[in-house]
C-alpha cells in the first residue's frame, strides 16, 4: 500500500486538474480506500471536485484528465465534481458527510 503522500499518480491528477481547471477548482477532497489507507493494488482513486460552478467543460475537462491517467498509469479515477452552492447545501447528505469523515483535502 502506498501512501496518498508519496502516490505519483495522485501528483499528476493534482496538477494536471490544477493546470486545467485553474480558479475554478476550489478543492479536491480523496476518499475511500485511499484515503483510509486499506486500498490494494488497483484501487481506484476516489475523488470529490468541488468547483465554482460545474458546466459540461469543465465535466469534460475532469473526463480527460481521467482518460489520460487511466491510460498513462492504468489508475482509475472517479471523479465527482459538485458546484460549491451545492457542496453548502448538501452539508447533511449522508454521502458528503462520509467524504468529510474519512476523506483528506489535497
């Protein structure tokens, strides 16, 4: 198991959603098995995108870079990209709560 800090197929989602999406990504958030710690080789990477507002670019634009990875690096990304109004008012949804619980701002 290899941990989220040393991971170089994290790095380069990191910046390449960083690069991409520039101010409109606000914060990712890891969680599941990676971000527990008891993923096993071939563990996806599970990821909450929170941005300024989600459109079909930029849901096109985290397609691609997930694309890229899964090619690059046989390493599957799901992504899931909220809007940061939504984020506030899904505060209390069970979902968005285990993401907070166990989950690790990158």
């Amino acid at each position: 198991m290899t941990s989220f800090r040393d991971d170089k197929v994290l790095e380069h989602f990191l910046r390449e959603i960083r690069n991409r999406l520039g101010e409109h990504l606000k914060e990712v958030i890891l969680f599941g098995s990676r971000a527990r710690g008891d993923n096993v080789p071939g563990s996806d990477y599970d990821c909450l995108a929170v941005l300024d507002e989600v459109s079909p670019r930029t849901k096109d634009i985290i397609d691609e870079v997930a694309g890229e990875l899964l090619f690059q690096y046989n390493a599957l990304f799901s992504i899931f990209p909220l809007s940061e109004e939504e984020h506030k008012r899904r505060v209390y949804d069970p979902f968005l709560r285990n993401v907070h619980k166990e989950g690790i701002m990158l």
